[in-house]
C-alpha cells in the first residue's frame, strides 16, 4: 500500500526526496489525531492531549513518519483497529467488526508483520469478550472467526495484483534477519533493544514507565492486558518462524505505550487538568528546540533513497506495486 502511495505522490509532485516521503508523513500527522481521539475515547479530552504531545515529541516516531517506509502506515491501521475494536466491545454491532477486517486487510497490505499487532488484538479481543459474555463462547468465537476470515478474504483480494505480476507468493516469504542477534536466544536482547529505542536508552525513564503500565492494571485493566497479549502475540511469531525480525517492526507498540502512559499521568494531573493543557504546547516547543539544537532529528537519513527512486521511476504508468 506505501509502494503504491508513493508511485502516486512522486507521478504527481516530481520525483524528489520530499515527494516519496510525503505519504509516510501524512499518515504521522494523522496518527497524531488518532491517538488524540483514542485517549479521549478512552478517558478525557486531556489525555488526548497528552498522547498526541508525547506521540508529536517522540523521536522514534519522527523517525519513522519522516522515511519512506510503510510503519507510519501501519502505526495508522493498529489505531484505527484498536479504536474500532473499542466501539465493538461497547455497541456489539456488526458494522464494527467489518471495518475491523478492512482495516486489517489494509494493515496487511501495507506490510505482512501487521500479523503482530492484528494478533495481539485478536486474542485481546477474544478475552475482553469472554469477561463481557461469559455465557456466549459460541458467539465470541464466531465473531473471531468472522473478523479473520474477512480479514483473510480482503488481503488475499489486495495482494492479488502483486502476486500476479510480481514474482508470486514467494516474494513474502523473504524475512529480514537482525545482523548478530540468534534465536532463540537473543529474544530478551531483541526487546530490551526496542525498549532502548523507545525510552532513550534511559534507564530512569524506562522505569517511570514500567511503574505507570503497572499502575494502569490497577486503574484500566483492559489497558494493561492490550499490552500484554501485544507482547505475546509478538514472542509467538518469533517462535513461529523462528527468527528474531528487526526491532522496527514493534514500532507501532510506542503509540500504545504512549496511551498507557497519558491515561496514567491525566489521572495524576486531575485537579490541574487546564494548567497542564496550557503548559503542553510550551513544553513541545522547548522540547522541539532541544532536538534542533542537538541535531538530534538530523540523523533521519534514507541511503537506499535512491535506488528506490529509480526503482519507481522505471516502473511502467499503469503498474501495480
């Protein structure tokens, strides 16, 4: 799906670095909507607040909005399947698990690790239906068996063009490899790597987070087992292919942590809801002049910019990446 978003974005504007990122960009702006609408869903307008401030903030998620790739795609498709899931476990209507599979078909589309997360959600979903509806196992499960099947349906019908003209079904069966890392092994190295990636490498913060996502059990427990069957779901695949996958692939659990972590802090903030809104966009500023004055957003290179460009500039008009 980010292939075919950006033959679009460079036939229209020039075929340019700016151009080809122009899609994962979009997308970054709109998870940061998203992710507001999520934390109000979920609490109130000022953990929207504080989502979207620390999402808009996180360097990581700069990063990866700002390359042409396709993980601010997906990050886009995990929220809007954990906001849909959301309206499912409230109303129970149909309409939502339909657009939980296109949503899903879309994730997948936009890259075949959105098994991680579509998994993870799959079993939590699975779970907070049972504690909803303990006497309705028959109905939970085929209302799982529904989302997959659909889900299974509409991927298979996107991909369809790729696998017809592109080189088959084997051109998805490649798995990016971590240089020096063995599996199984190195699974403890593969997230204390991610979790390194998310926090700084900060020890101090690290821990202020790990004491919120423990404080929410407590306060938002369906928060708490989202992430957790996240992670499993993540730990099951690697014993699946028995490979270690890059950390990047666990990008779009940031967002999640991100909402965790506002829901906790809102709550800490109750009494002084409106002087936290207000301090918020003064803090961005002082935090986005941080990172201009160290460079630190500097170090987003592409190298494979290039070839990747002449890749879709040889690509015929009606084409089908």
């Amino acid at each position: 799906f980010h292939s075919i978003l950006a033959k679009i974005s460079v036939n229209i504007f020039g075929d340019n670095q700016y151009t080809l990122r122009l899609p994962a960009l979009i997308f970054g702006l709109l998870n940061i909507i998203l992710i507001y609408n999520l934390g109000r869903k979920i609490k109130d307008r000022s953990t929207g607040l504080i989502a979207s401030f620390l999402m808009s903030c996180s360097t990581l998620i700069i990063h990866f909005d700002t390359i042409a790739r396709g993980y601010s795609i997906k990050t886009a498709f995990v929220l809007l399947l954990f906001y849909f899931s959301l309206k499912y476990l409230e109303t129970s209507k149909f309409k939502f698990l339909f657009l939980m599979s296109i949503v899903s078909s879309f994730g997948f589309f936009t890259i075949t690790s959105f098994i991680i997360p579509f998994f993870g959600i799959l079993m939590w979903l699975f779970f907070e239906l049972l504690q909803k509806r303990k006497q309705y196992l028959n109905k939970v499960i085929y209302d799982m068996f529904f989302l997959s099947l659909m889900t299974f349906i509409f991927s298979v019908f996107f991909y369809t063009p790729t696998i017809i003209l592109g080189r088959g079904i084997d051109q998805f069966s490649n798995i990016h490899l971590t240089p020096n890392v063995q599996y199984p092994d190195d699974i403890l190295i593969f997230f204390n790597e991610a979790s390194n990636q998310f926090f700084f490498s900060s020890t101090i913060i690290q821990s202020i987070v790990i004491i919120l996502i423990g404080y929410i059990y407590f306060r938002k427990k369906e928060l708490f087992t989202l992430l957790f069957f996240q992670i499993f779901s993540t730990i099951c695949i690697i014993f699946i292919i028995k490979t270690i996958p890059p950390t990047r692939i666990l990008v779009f659990l940031l967002p999640l942590i991100i909402i965790i972590v506002s829901f906790s802090i809102s709550i800490f903030f109750e009494r002084h809801k409106k002087k936290l809104q207000l301090l918020l966009p003064f803090l961005q500023t002082l935090i986005m002049t941080f990172y201009i004055e160290k460079k630190i957003l500097t170090d987003n290179g592409f190298p494979e910019f290039s070839s990747v460009l002449v890749f879709l500039k040889e690509l015929p008009r009606g084409s089908n990446i």
